[in-house]
C-alpha cells in the first residue's frame, strides 16, 4: 500500500496563501459577461475601494480572464495570452513640474 503525502497548498497561488482581497466579477447566473458588463464591474470595484483611498495602496494587482468566444469555446487574444498595463503618467508628473 501507498502513502500519499497531503495535498496541502499545492496549486495555489502566493494570492490566495496570504491575505489578499480577492474580488470576484461574475455575470447573472453566472453567464459570461460582455466586455462593457466587465468594464463596469471594474469600475464599481474600484468605486468600493475608493473608501479606502486615503490611508491605503494597492501593491500588486493580477487579473485572470477567460475569455471565451459567441459559442463559449476559450479564445487568447494574443501569442503570450498577457497584457501588462503601467498606470498613465502625465507629462507634468514626468518633469516634476
């Protein structure tokens, strides 16, 4: 008989091992949502968090999208399947003026 060692976190990211707020954006009845229905999700997430504006900042934030097409088969929309987003700096930001 075999011994099998317990699974304990294998599997699981370094997000859901430590404190990180989890946000989950779904659709009715968990149908997938269009892109407009997630960027308004986004933004009342972001509304949300703006309570906490003043005393508090985001480190690091990943987001994990399946995006599926009409017949809900799994698409990428890129070779790397990645996106990497920096915040918009203003020019003024930029030249400390």
């Amino acid at each position: 008989m075999v011994t099998r060692a317990p699974r304990g976190d294998k599997g699981k990211t370094a997000a859901t091992k430590t404190d990180a707020l989890r946000i989950k954006l779904r659709g009715r009845d968990n149908a997938p949502l269009s892109i407009a229905e997630w960027r308004d999700a986004l933004f009342e997430a972001a509304r949300q968090l703006a309570q906490y504006e003043p005393d508090y900042r985001i480190k690091t934030a990943d987001i994990y999208l399946r995006i599926v097409d009409e017949n809900g088969t799994q698409v990428r929309i890129n070779a790397k399947n990645e996106i990497t987003i920096y915040p918009y700096k203003a020019a003024a930001d930029e030249h400390g003026v």
